[in-house]
C-alpha cells in the first residue's frame, strides 16, 4: 500500500508539473500576443505618419507618428525575438516581417519622403504601400496564429495531465486524498479557463486598440497637418479664431487617444518611466501657461504657491509627472465655475515631494469618490454629457503615481470643493537655478548633426540657425565621425539608427579618437525614449537626449547641460 501510495504521489505530482509547464506557456503566449499587437500598432503607425504626409502636402509635422514607430516597432521586434529565441520557425517569421517592413519602406515611405510637395499625393505608390503593408499585416497573423497554436497544444497536455492524475487518484481508492487531490486540481483547471478567458480577451482589446488608433490617427494626423501649417499664414482675426478653435479639439482627440493607449500599457505592464533631473518650478510655469488663460476666462485664478524648500531640481519622470499634473489641474478648472483653483508644493518630510490641487468647485459625495480612481468611471452621466472625457485620466494618473512609489488621495464634500493630493518620493536633484527659456543666445556655436533623414535634416536646418548656430549637416555616423576629424566643432547631434553607422558607435568612435583634455558634448536624438536607449548612449560616452519629436525648448536644454562652463548659454 505504502509503494502504491508513492507511486501515485510521483504520477499526479508529475502530471502537475505538466500543468505548470502549460500555464507558463499560456502565460508566454499571453506575452507574446501583447508584443505582436504593439508592432502591428508600431507599423500602423508608420503607415498613418506616411499618408497622413501626404495628405497634408509635406506638412513635416504629419510625421511624428511615423518616426515614432519607426522606434517602437525595432523595440517590440527585439522584444519578440527574446521571446523567440528557442523557435527556430518564429525567429524565420520575424526574420521575414522585419525585412517585410523594409520592402515597405523602399516601395512607399521612401519615395514619398524623396518627393516634391506637390508630387506626394500619388494614387499608384499608395496601392505599392497598401500591398506591401498588407504582406506585414499577414506575416504578424502567421505569427500569431502559430503561437495560438503552440498554446493549444499546451493546453490540450494540460488536460491529459489533469485526467491522468484524476484516474490514479481514484483507482488507489484513497478517497480522502483523491478527494484533496481533485480539489487542488479542479481549482487549477478553473484557473487555466480563467487564463484562456483573459488570453482571448487581451488578444481582442490589444488588436482592436491598436486597429483603431491607427483609423483614427491618420484622418487626425492630416487634420491637425494641414490645421498647423494654414495657422502659420495670415488671415482675419475671426478665421483665426475659427482655426484654434478647430486645432484646440484636433489637440483633445489626440489626447484621448492617448489615454486609450496609456491604459492599455499600463495593464500589460509595458510603461516605462523615464528617471532625469527636472526643474519642479519650470515645470509648473508650463502648468499656469496650459491651463491659467483657460481658468482666466471663466473668472477661476489658477494660483501656484511653491514652498521654498521644493523648489529647484528633483529626480523622476518629467514628462509623466507633468501629465499626472496636467489631469489633475484640467479636471479642477473644468469642474469649478466660481472661487479659484490652488496648487500647493511642500516638503513634509526628506524625499518627500507633496503637490496639492484644491479647487472651490461642486464637489462629491461618499459614492462618487468610492469610484472615481476606477478605468472609464466618471461621476456621473450627466458628468460625462457635459464635460466629456473617457473616464481614464484619474485611473492613469493613479497608476502612475503608484509606479513611482507614491499615491494620489482625495478629500471632497459636495458644494465645497475637492482637494488631490500627489505625493512622491522622489530625491533632489543638481542644485541649478533656474534659467528663463526665452532669450537664450547660441549665437558663434559650431554644431555638427548627423541624421540620415532629409525630413529632419530639413528640420534641423530650419531650427539652429536661426539661434545663430553655424551648422553642418551630414547623413550618417561614418561622415559625421569624418567630418569631426576634420573640423572643430562645440558639439555632435547624433540620431540614434542611421545606415553604416548608428549614434551609439559614432560617439563612440569620436570618444575613442579624442585627446585628452578636448572631450566633445555629444547628445543622442532618438524616437525610442526607453530607459534601455538611454543607458546604452550613457555608456557610449553621449552626453545628452532629446527625444523626437523635437521640442525647441528641449534641444536648447540638452545642448546647454551638455556644454562645457566655457560655453555656458547667454541669458
């Protein structure tokens, strides 16, 4: 009896370690279809940047969402490799979609980018570039289909697993454990159906968000192209008028979106922060600038009041705490008609950063707060007929703040108003004062810049010069390193993927040949903003970043913080 009982021990313990090999590979492929459905989103977005280009008639703008993807796609293609690695098949499909992508590119996005404004829109490259991105469109179905499959199979041996197992209990006849014994499995059974409901479910969120950012972002994209090119020309106070009314909800479609897909990375775990030193109180001129003329015209003061010891620099993600900032003031001057809204900054304790926004509005009652942090809640239906929204800002900044250690509470009594409270660890950063953004002077500067796309070499040269920069434009790291040798420049631009040699081996080239003594400010322009890019160009030996799309204000930055004391920028 006792060997009976071992052996049955050693069979269902091995048919369970059978189960749990195939709920890992139900969870890898839960994995796997999060990543296909960011690089078809990648691709699409390609896609939507290159007709959204044409649409507008080379409106350099329209193609954020291009280059963007351009770096989201080799990032999610890498992911997708690292998760391949053991299949030779998958990695042959990969193999094939990225050059699938490439065909792309050289039969539609390069030719458009290479053409004259008034030749972009041409209706026979349009239908080579539907065809070539119909090929990746079945290549990352190939692919997912095969993973489904391998996933089946799993399942499929989980089954046979849990009956085998079931079946020795039972002809043992040891009632009392067997009974223990199909407990333990029936609960992970349910727990497998629960993953396939949640694999089916994701695999229907992801692909649908990302069909339809890509629908709504190429439509918008030309909008907004053609929008910010006509407010550039002159015309009639009232048609200007007309114009930022029109720009002002292109900009609040974009940023709904937005919060679609902030969302659904959070959920998948696929939100990187960013750490860098900011400056708290520039940052919060920027908040008066976006929301105080709003708050104005209704008659609301928006008022900042920044303790001492929080102003100057603090470590964190910039650009995510300014968002969880912008919702939050957004929200208290869209829900307060009368009285003010107040944002207050203190330290109440070291490392500690807390960040107060009180408004004089309508105020909520006990049920309202219990849902308010909940994904596409609002306060009420009437909330949401009348103010908008997708019910996702307070969700995403909650989440946010929780990814950075902290939290986001809330006070609130109907007819009195309601306070938010952000708080941060976060620590202190370079003690810098703080430099006005106007007026910086970077006249007699010798800047060499190396991209290897006429776009944003266009860009480039529209921008430097006329800052006063004496600027040299070259088309990849093996020219930007000779031209480095033969010239003497203040400082490199170096775009990150460009053919024959990229910006990290540029800068690293140019740091092995430096002479003591005479180092040269390098600083990286990249679409992909991941925390890895970031390291591998501090290893490198760069300098600085600015991600694309370029922000002037953010350029000028980079290349001050990167300059030596002897070319400090002049106020």
């Amino acid at each position: 009896m006792t060997a009976m009982m071992a052996a049955m021990i050693v069979v269902v313990f091995g048919n369970l370690s059978t189960i749990e090999a195939a709920d890992r590979a139900v969870h890898h492929t839960r994995v796997v279809e999060t990543a296909a459905a960011d690089l078809l989103a990648s691709s699409l977005d390609q896609e939507t940047g290159i007709r959204g280009y044409g649409e507008s008639r080379g409106e350099p703008a329209a193609l954020e969402p291009y280059f963007a993807g351009q770096a989201k796609f080799s990032e999610e293609l890498q992911t997708l490799y690292r998760l391949s690695s053991d299949s030779p098949q998958q990695t042959a499909r990969l193999d094939a979609l990225r050059e699938g992508l490439n065909r792309w590119r050289s039969v539609y996005a390069s030719p458009q980018l290479a053409r004259p404004q008034s030749q972009i829109a041409d209706p026979a490259l349009a239908e080579r570039g539907r065809v070539a991105m119909g090929e990746v469109r079945q290549l990352l179905d190939d692919l997912r289909a095969e993973e489904a499959l391998a996933a089946q199979e799993s399942e499929e041996a989980r089954d046979r697993a849990y009956t085998t197992a079931r079946i020795v209990v039972g002809g043992v006849g040891l009632a009392a454990l067997g009974f223990g014994t199909s407990l333990g499995l029936w609960a992970v059974r349910a727990s497998a159906r629960r993953e396939r409901e949640a694999v089916a479910f994701a695999k229907a969120k992801t692909r649908t968000l990302a069909v339809v950012s890509h629908e709504i972002r190429t439509p918008l994209n030309g909008m907004l192209g053609m929008l910010q090119a006509m407010a550039a020309e002159p015309m009639a106070a009232t048609q200007k008028e007309r114009l930022e009314v029109a720009l002002e909800s292109g900009e609040t479609l974009t940023a709904l979106l937005n919060d679609l897909l902030d969302a659904s990375k959070i959920e998948a775990g696929r939100l990187e922060l960013l750490e860098a030193d900011f400056d708290l109180t520039r940052l919060l001129a920027r908040m008066e600038t976006a929301f105080g003329e709003t708050a104005r015209k209704k008659g609301v003061p928006l008022r900042i009041d920044i303790a001492p010891e929080a102003a100057g620099d603090w470590i964190g993600d910039k650009v995510r705490i300014g968002q969880i900032l912008a919702n939050l003031i957004s929200n208290a001057v869209k829900f307060t008609d009368q009285g003010e809204v107040a944002l207050s900054v203190d330290v109440p304790s070291a490392g500690l950063l807390r960040i107060a926004v009180r408004d004089s509005g309508m105020g909520m009652n006990e049920a309202t707060l219990g849902r308010l942090f909940s994904p596409y809640a609002q306060a009420s239906a009437e909330t949401a007929h009348t103010h908008g929204g997708t019910g996702l800002g307070l969700a995403i900044s909650r989440s946010l703040a929780r990814m950075m250690g902290g939290d986001i509470t809330v006070t609130s009594a109907v007819g009195q108003g309601s306070c938010f409270t952000l708080e941060l660890p976060l620590q202190r950063g370079r003690s810098a004062t703080t430099e006005p953004e106007s007026a910086r002077s970077l006249a007699d500067l010798h800047v060499l810049a190396a991209d290897d796309n006429a776009v944003n070499r266009q860009v480039l040269s529209a921008i430097l010069p006329s800052l006063g920069v004496e600027l040299t434009v070259v088309e990849n790291g093996d020219q930007a390193v000779a031209a480095w040798r033969e010239g003497a420049y203040d400082l490199v631009l170096l775009d990150l993927r460009m053919p024959l040699c990229d910006g990290f081996e540029a800068a690293r080239r140019i740091r092995a040949e430096e002479t003591p003594g005479r180092r040269t400010p390098l600083i990286l322009l990249s679409g992909d903003v991941s925390a890895s890019v970031r390291e591998q160009g501090r290893e490198a030996g760069l300098d600085g970043f600015v991600a694309k799309p370029l922000d002037i204000h953010m350029l000028i930055e980079a290349m001050s913080a990167a300059l030596p004391p002897a070319h400090t920028l002049a106020a």
